[in-house]
C-alpha cells in the first residue's frame, strides 16, 4: 500500500473528526450569550467578605482571651481547679 493513501486514510478518519469537534466546540463557546453582571450576587458577596472579616476579629479576639487566661493559669499553680462548683 503507497504510503499516500495511508495518509489521506489519517487525515479522513483521525484528523477530520477532532477537528470537525475543536471548531463545533469554538462555535458553541462563541455564541453563548455573555451574562451580565447581577447586582444582588455582588451585594451579598460584599455583605460575606464583611462577614468574614468579623468572624476572623472575633476568632483572633478570642485567641488572645485564650491566650491571656492560660497565662493568668500558669502564672498562679497554687490555685485549685475544681470541675464541681462549690455550693
């Protein structure tokens, strides 16, 4: 078999296909309509940024509480920790 027949066999049954679905892909891309922009999605992704900025302060806030108790704690082992509450 020449060598050309071979090779237009390639190019019809191997090449033609993926390219014929690359250019189908190209123009499905090309003619989806482009979204716009939605006001309310942008407000409550502002209103979740300020959320998380308040929640991280307040994790901070609570680590250096935590910090300071354990400081105070270890500042002072002759006090008794009881789990029971004293009546």
């Amino acid at each position: 078999m020449p060598t050309w027949i071979l090779i237009v066999l390639v190019i019809m049954f191997v090449i033609s296909p993926i390219a014929k679905a690359v250019a189908k892909a190209i123009t499905a891309k090309a003619s989806r309509p482009e979204l716009a922009p939605d006001e309310d999605g942008a407000h409550r992704i502002v209103g979740l940024e300020e959320q998380m900025r308040l929640l991280s302060d307040q994790v901070y806030e609570l680590a250096d509480r935590q910090e300071f108790l354990t400081r105070l704690l270890e500042a002072s082992p002759s006090a008794s920790i009881s789990a029971k509450p004293e009546d």
